[in-house]
C-alpha cells in the first residue's frame, strides 16, 4: 500500500492502488485491523477517482463546438 497522499495522485495511480486494496480484501488473507486499514484507503482512493473522473467530464462539457460541429476551444468552466 502507497504511503502517497490521495491528493497527490494521478486517476491511474489511484486507481491501481485501489485495485491493489480491493485484490487484498477480496483474497481473505488479511488480519481485521490490517482488513480496516485497508477499506479505509479504499474509500479514499475511490473518492480520488471519482474527483478526477468529474473534472474530466467538466473538461470535456467545457469543449465549444462551431457551426460545423468541430471543436473551436473550450469556455470557461467555474472551479477548474
């Protein structure tokens, strides 16, 4: 498990640590505590993800397209 804080990381990296978490929990091998640790930095993981998963989407919304219907730039979106 990655001692990297959650907002520090990449959607990737996020999601392959959360992978990680979710492999470890599902095999049944790990003691309780280690068990709650590990759904604990899970949840923020998924929470990183979906963090960046929106900013994306509200990247993509922002994208203006001209009468054509090809890309023309991007309009300002509030909290980028």
């Amino acid at each position: 498990m990655s001692e990297k804080k959650t907002s520090e990381m990449s959607f990737e990296e996020a999601m392959r640590e959360l992978e990680s978490v979710v492999s470890q929990l599902e095999s049944g091998d790990v003691e309780l505590e280690a068990s709650i640790k590990l759904y604990e930095r899970g949840a923020e993981l998924k929470k990183r993800c979906e963090q960046k998963l929106k900013e994306a989407e509200e990247k993509v919304a922002a994208i203006t397209l001209d009468e054509s219907g090809q890309p023309k730039g991007t309009t300002p979106v509030e909290g980028l």
